[in-house]
C-alpha cells in the first residue's frame, strides 16, 4: 500500500484501503451488471455514489469488462457528452495499439490525430470539441467500436440528469433508442437530483422508463465509519476517540464528503503518536467553517431580508428539519405567514441553498448552515 500523508481523501479514488465499506452496495452493483442490467444509482450529493462506481469498476468487477467513466455535468448538449466519451474511451486504450487503430477505423466521422508523448511513450489524442460536427453519427460510431471488444463493456454516466435540460429536445429518446440494441454494452446512470432522475427513469411517458434497475445511496453505517477511521489512524500511529467520530458523523447527518473532510482535518491535528479526543470537535468545525467565511459571506449578503430570516430559522434548528409549514415555527422565528415563508423558500431552492427532497426542504451546503447558526 502506497502511503498517502493523509489517509482521509477527498475528492479522488485511491483505492480500495481508503474507501470505507459499501460491501453490499458494491455487491449489489456487480449482481446488476454480470446479469446484463443497466443500472440507476441515486442519493443525496456527496454521498459517495461517484465513489462507488470507481470502486466497483477499480476492485470488484470480475475479468472480462472494460469500464469507463464520464461526468456530463458540465455538459450542455450531445457534443460535449460525445467528446467526453471519445476522450474516455480513448484513455482507456491508449495503452493497446490494436484497439487504438481499431478506433480510428471505427469511428471515422471524427479527425482525431495521435501524437505520442515522449514521457509516458503513450499516445495521445489530439481532439478538439469542434472536430464534433455530427454528434450522433459519432455516437453511434463509439458505441459500435465498443461493440467490438472481447471484454463487456460498462458506461457510466455520472449527473446523468444533466440530460433533461441538454440543447436537444429528443435526447432521452435518441440515447434509449440507441442504448437498447446494444448487445455488449452496458450503462450505469448516477444522479443526485432526485426529481431529475425520476423524471428520466419512472414516467411512463418518457423513453427511459422501465429500463433500468435502481439503487439507492444511503449514508454509510455510523459503526463501519467509526471502525474505518480508528483502522486508519491506527495505521499511522494514532488514534481517535469514537465519539468524536460519532458527533461529527451526526453534525453531517453521515454525508460522506463532510465525514471525510472532517477527519482529513482531525488527522492533521493529531501528532504522530498521539490521540485525538472529543474536544477536537469545535476546532475541527471552526476550520472547515472558516477556511470557506468569505464565500459565505457573499451568498449571504445576495439574499433579500425574507430570505435571512427564513435560512436563520433552518440554521437555528439545523440539524433537524424545520417545520416550515407549523404555526408555531412561523410565530417563534417571526416569520409572519405561512405563504411569504413558502415564497422565500421557494428562491432558496431556485438559488440551490435549499434542496427539495420530496417536499423537505434541507440546506445544499452544511458548512453554510453551520456558519449561519454562529452568524
Ligand atoms: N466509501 C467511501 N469511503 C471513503 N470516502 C468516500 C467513500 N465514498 C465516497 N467517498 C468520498 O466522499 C466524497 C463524496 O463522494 P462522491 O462519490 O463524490 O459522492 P457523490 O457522487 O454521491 O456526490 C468524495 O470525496 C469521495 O472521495
Ligand atoms: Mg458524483
């Protein structure tokens, strides 16, 4: 095991000596894929859905696929997702050189160059988004190419949703049409943004419904994060108090990307050899808090005074959900009616500070709300 400074990473798979749990859910996703299913996973943002799929295609997945991996979220219409496809199918092969003229045979409506890299002696593709003229030909030209291959092939897309809102109208209905004869191709769709995705995948009015098999993220076990964390400090010659663990894992009601960023934080406050107690946890707050003031205080400063009352209420009793709708909860934060809060409410979820979980209204961000409850 190659040994990071920090063993809590953020943002990236590094493997599977960092990544805590999700034994089932990994299971669960190769059960789907080896029975030739596509697949759906949704929760929460930052739960670790991403994270997941890395791993399940880095360690679990028997021989015989070939994965890969593209996050549309920056996408706008079937160009950019196209070129992010070329791209990843691209680096995945780099290395075979019969793939790689396989490619440039197959997908001919593209002039992609090779040029090769005198340091990794690997090639590399020289394609801009431009040279993308007709998106759907090359399209079918990837998934033909993919059809090719000896091994499975497995495509995620990641913040799938972002489809429902591309350029073209008939995106679902182009993308299941052409998904639907694969034979040796499968797809694992992620999203955070449940409406989105239930839109996409249980309307039955819309092209993609009754296609996949769902899962969904939950917050990894509060048990099984505490016992990761200890093991990894342990591994470097420290140790952490469980109930520390166990208050931040409340405070971030088990979101993943938080719980990680907190123990990063944690670990560099703990000396070589030493403990980490119970009363880090302030401290360990105030940092992540601090680190992000000046953000804050510019959203802050965007919202009309309807909007602060309202978001200080949520932040007074964060981290339960607010009541919004109750007599008394209007009346204790002097939020006068019923339907102005609804209105101010409305803005924060158009404005992405609030989400809309089936009608419960939670913050996007729970530093925010930890820097408004000190505001
Ligand atoms: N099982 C895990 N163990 C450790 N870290 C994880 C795990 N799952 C996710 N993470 C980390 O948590 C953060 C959020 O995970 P991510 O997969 O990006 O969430 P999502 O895709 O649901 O928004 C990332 O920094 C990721 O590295
Ligand atoms: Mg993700």
């Amino acid at each position: 095991m190659n040994k990071l400074n920090n063993p809590f990473v953020i943002g990236k798979y590094v493997g599977k000596e960092y990544f805590c749990d999700r034994k089932r859910e990994s299971e669960q996703l190769v059960h789907h894929i080896v029975n030739g299913r596509n697949v759906t996973i949704m929760s929460e943002r930052r739960l670790g859905k991403t994270g997941l799929i890395e791993h399940v295609f880095a360690n679990c997945l028997p021989d015989g696929y070939e994965t890969f991996l593209i996050d549309i979220y920056t996408c706008k219409n079937l160009r950019e997702m196209v070129y992010l496809m070329a791209n990843e199918v691209f680096r995945k092969i780099a290395k075979k050189q019969t793939l790689v003229e396989r490619l440039l045979n197959t997908v001919r409506s593209l002039k992609m160059t090779l040029s090769y890299n005198p340091i990794t002696e690997l090639p590399e593709l020289g394609l801009g988004l431009g040279e993308i003229q007709q998106p759907e030909t090359t399209l079918d030209e990837i998934l033909h190419y993919l059809e090719t291959f000896d091994n499975v092939c497995i495509v995620a897309i990641d913040e799938f949703q972002k489809i429902a809102s591309f350029d073209e109208s008939n995106i679902e209905a182009l993308l299941r049409t052409k998904i639907q004869h694969l034979k040796n191709t499968q797809f694992v769709f992620a999203g955070s943004e449940r409406h989105l995705m239930e839109g996409i995948f249980s309307d039955p009015n819309r092209p993609f419904y009754n296609s996949v098999v769902f899962m969904q993220l939950l917050p990894i076990d509060k048990n099984e994060y505490t016992q990761f964390c200890q093991h990894l400090f342990s591994l470097y010659g420290k140790t952490v108090a469980k109930e520390l663990v166990e208050q931040l894992y409340e405070c971030f009601r088990g979101i993943t990307w938080y719980l990680q960023l907190s123990m990063n934080e944690a670990f560099t406050l703990t000396e070589q050899g030493g403990h980490v107690e119970i009363d880090a946890y302030e401290a360990i707050l105030n940092h992540l808090v601090d680190s992000k003031r000046f953000t804050f205080e510019d959203r802050y400063a965007s919202l009309t005074e309807k909007q602060k009352t309202v978001l200080m209420s949520i932040a007074s009793v964060y981290p339960c959900d607010p009541p919004l709708t109750s007599q008394d909860f209007i009346a204790k934060y002097n939020l006068k009616t019923a339907s102005s809060v609804q209105t101010a409410v409305k803005a924060l979820v158009e404005k992405g500070i609030l989400n809309d979980n089936h009608g419960v209204k939670r913050p996007t961000d729970l530093l925010f709300m930890l820097w408004l409850k000190n505001f």
